[in-house]
C-alpha cells in the first residue's frame, strides 16, 4: 500500500511538473498582399536576452526578417538589405554568446548558391551579404560551436552533375570563411542530400545525410569533424549508418548530448521515425546498426509530411516530427529513454510538406517555426515556444596558470599555480556553483583532460604540485558544477589561458 501511494505522489509531481510548461504558438504578420506564394522558408534562433530573429522569404521572393526585442517587445519585420530579387529555396539563422545573429540563405534563380550577412545588436543592422558559393546549393544551414563561437556552415552544391556535402567554417572573430570540407565526394551522377549537423560539447562537428547508393538504397552517413589545435577543423570519421537496413531512409538528424548522440531518420518502407544511438570514443563514432529501432508511426505520403528534427537541450534530446495526423509533436529523450508517454503538441494544424526549424535555448526553452499552405495556394509562416528551460551553468572565466618553485624550510619543489573567477553569466541566473574541478593535459598535444583536483565553489585558486617537475609542461583548465552535478563544458585554449609563465616565479613558505 505504502509504494502504490508513493508511486501515486511520484506520477502526480511529473503530472504537475510537465503541466506546468506551456506552448504558445505566433503567427508572424503577412507581407504583402495576399498570393498564391506566401511567406516561405522561415528559420529561427534566440540570443542570450531572449531576442527572436526569424528570416524568411516574402511574396515577392526577397529575404525578410521579423525581429522580437525581448527588452521593450519591439518587433521589426522589414526587408534584409542587400537581398535582390531571388528563387530563396532555404534560410537558416543563428545566435553567437555576443548575441549578434548570423544568418544565410540558398537560392536556385540562375544557378546561384548561397548568401551569408550578420545582424549587429548594438545598432540592430545587418552587414552587406556576401556570395558563399556560385553554383546551386541546397539545405544549407548554420550552426554554432558552443566552446569558442565558430560558426559552421554546412550545405548540399550541385556541381560537374552530382551532389556532394560540403562544409565551410568561420572562426570566432574573423570575417573570412575557410575553404570547403567535401565530406561525400559522390561520382557523376550520384547525389547526397539533407545534411543536417550539430557541435558537440569538445566543439568537434557531428554531420548526417542521406546518401544514394543505387536504386532503392538511400542510406544514412555520418562524419566527425575535429577542431585541431591550429583552429582548422578535419574530418576525422565517417561511417555508413544504416547499411545494414537497406531501403529509403530521408531527413536524417543528429543531437549531441555529452558523448551520447542520436541519429533520427524516417525510414519509408517501414512508415516511420527511426532512430539510432551512438557514443563518441575520441575520434571514433561507435554504433551498432542492430540496434535501429522505431520511434513512432508516421505518414507515408505527400513527401515532407515525414519531415522531422532532433535537437540537443541541455542533457536532453527534443525531437520533433510531423505525426500521422500531420501535426507537429515533440518528445524528450535522455541516457537511451523517451520520457514522454504521450507526446506534446507544438501546433494545433496541419503542417503540410514544407520543412520545419528548431532552435532549443537553455534559459528558456524549444522554438519552432514552420510554414503552412492553404488549398489556394496561399500560406502563413508559424513560431511557436515551449516553456522548458533547461539552465547551464557556464566555466569559470580568465583561467590563468603559473608554475612556480615553492621552497621550505627543507627543500623546494615546483608547482603550478591555478587561478580563475566566476562566470558572470552564473551570477546573473542565480546559478549556484557548488564545486570547481581542475583539469590538466600536457601543453599544446591536444590529449584528454585528466582531473586532478577540485575544490568549493567559493574558492578560485588550486595548487598543483602533484608530479612536478622542473621539465613538466602543462596546461590547465577549470569547470563549474552546480547543486545538481551538472558540469561546464571546458573552454578551447584561445579562451582559456590569458597568462602564463613558467620557472619565473618563486613563493617562499615556512612548513
């Protein structure tokens, strides 16, 4: 009797707990005259003060943008400068820890490709958009390295008669891109298709696409890309993904969540979402594609009525999907368990055969956006918000490191000492830091952080003498871990030494 009352108490905690989030759902103004064309191909990202930028293609085939500013509620929805009259097949957009946006578009009028321009929030202007590709691309997308802020771009070219994947990336700080990554190399005649990628917390780049390998074969791939230590990125790994389960297999996505990832994908001949577990073991993708397993049941036809995506929220999975009802659904996965019995719902209409965006922000919540066409031709692009935060706690910031020689009264001995301070951003939301871990790897060789010390969350310095040498070369780092054991990620070395000195300092101590 006593655990069918607890089990009652626990299932009323998640009831109330999940109540208590809420979806609200925005239809953006119409630009324009009503037309058989409508306000297409919208995107969506969030900056850290709550912002919402939202580009998409008008009436007239011109990049828009609607603007929600969080501090006063202005809303700005006007054309992006620059944008000339263009076939927009595609727009994608995203937020950087400066709160600027960037964002890019494809288009296919002439056999043009892609554009890119960043929207500055000080002055809340875009810069002029420049040419990423001349020939025609398609899906493309941006997304944004969560450890230094590169952005990546990644996107199908069509070129010499087949398709390949390929992805440019953009340091943190710079204006120029790097030249492209071709991941597939397909032969003439041969396509890949509907890329769609996301970083990891190493800031290592994971991508999936669909890929033709004969008649009634579209299978799965996926690839690692690995920031080295020089800021350029290498394709490290690349695996077929659902070899073993031959068949049609669209829309492929990817979420990353510590070293677990998820690969979602619908599968046609089996009329659903399928997904495929994965870890991250340093620079291999392990798997094993016995284990695909189905997700839900979903439609079968028109095409992109099975359009889905899987997005990483904190230590969670929100994927969403078109369901057999053609309605937009969300569920939440975790550690290799949906914890949804029954399924939330992001939009009360159908969401017919045009693609959908995600964009998850761990302060708030998940964003949607989607566009919807109605029997005559006309249509209305959608954002909708479900209220589920999922706060972070961010490192430490101006992690500095000295290696010195402390001397007793007895003899003397080499030690680093280790200095940072709290994030302002943890401050800011009340995120309690409860302890600092310490984590060191030998200078410059790019290895795995070994932890070799933490201390409480009201102390930022840590001394480490523990195996020292005159010739040891080390670099430091240091996260945060809140009330909950929730770890920061550990920043890259451009952002996390700001000193340091070695063999140039000595501390005398009476012991």
């Amino acid at each position: 009797m006593a655990k069918k009352f607890l089990f009652a108490l626990i299932f009323l905690g998640l009831v109330l707990a999940l109540g208590a989030q809420t979806v609200e759902v925005h239809k953006l103004p119409q630009i324009g005259a009503p037309g058989k064309s409508g306000d297409k191909c919208p995107s969506i990202a969030v900056n850290g003060r709550g912002d919402i930028m939202i580009p998409f293609r008008n009436r007239d085939l011109l990049m828009m943008y609607y603007f929600v500013k969080k501090s006063t509620g202005a809303v700005t929805q006007t054309q992006i400068p620059g944008c000339k009259d263009k076939d927009i097949l595609i727009t994608s957009v995203v937020a950087t820890a400066d709160d600027n946006f960037h964002a890019l578009w494809a288009v296919v009028k002439g056999g043009i490709g892609i554009f890119y321009t960043d929207f500055d929030i000080a002055t809340e202007k875009w810069s002029a958009p420049i040419e990423l590709s001349d020939v025609i691309s398609e899906d493309a997308h941006l997304r944004v390295n969560p450890v230094n802020d590169d952005i990546s771009m990644c996107t199908v070219l069509r070129a010499q008669g087949r398709k390949d994947i390929v992805v440019k990336f953009r340091k943190s700080g710079q204006t120029n891109w790097s030249d492209e990554i071709n991941l597939s190399g397909m032969p003439t005649g041969r396509s890949a298709t509907n890329p769609y990628s996301q970083f990891d917390e190493q800031g290592d780049l994971h991508v999936v696409w669909k890929e033709d390998r004969g008649e009634d074969d579209l299978i799965i791939r996926v690839a690692l890309l690995k920031r080295g230590t020089d800021g350029d990125y290498t394709l490290v790994d690349k695996q077929w993904a659902t070899a073993d389960e031959t068949g049609w297999h669209f829309l492929p996505s990817v979420a990353i969540t510590g070293t677990k990832g998820l690969i979602t994908f619908f599968w046609k001949q089996e009329a659903g979402y399928f997904q495929l577990s994965y870890e991250r073991s340093g620079d291999k993708l392990v798997f094993d594609q016995k284990n695909i397993a189905k997700i839900v049941e979903g439609p079968t036809s028109p095409n992109y009525w099975f359009h889905s995506r899987a997005i990483a929220h904190g230590d969670e999975v929100m994927f969403a999907y078109m369901d057999l009802k053609h309605k937009l659904q969300l569920r939440r996965y975790k550690d290799g368990t949906w914890l949804d019995s029954q399924p939330i719902t992001l939009g009360d209409m159908e969401v017919n055969k045009f693609p959908f965006n995600l964009w998850a922000d761990p302060n708030t919540g998940l964003y949607a956006t989607w566009y919807i066409e109605a029997d005559n031709g006309d249509g209305h692009s959608y954002y909708a918000f479900y209220d589920y935060p999922k706060p972070t706690i961010r490192p430490p910031v101006n992690v500095t490191y000295v290696k010195a020689m402390e001397r007793s009264l007895f003899h003397g001995f080499f030690l680093y000492a280790v200095k940072w301070e709290n994030n302002p951003d943890n401050i800011d939301k009340n995120i309690t830091v409860v302890t600092f871990n310490i984590y060191r790897r030998v200078r410059g060789s790019g290895d795995t952080w070994l932890r070799v010390g933490s201390v409480a969350g009201t102390i930022f310095s840590y001394g480490d003498a523990n195996g020292i040498t005159a010739s040891s070369d080390f670099e430091y780092a240091v996260t945060a871990v809140n009330e909950k054991g929730i770890e920061s990620r550990i920043q890259d070395e451009g952002a996390l030494v700001t000193a340091n000195r070695d063999h140039d300092e000595t501390k005398d101590s009476q012991r």
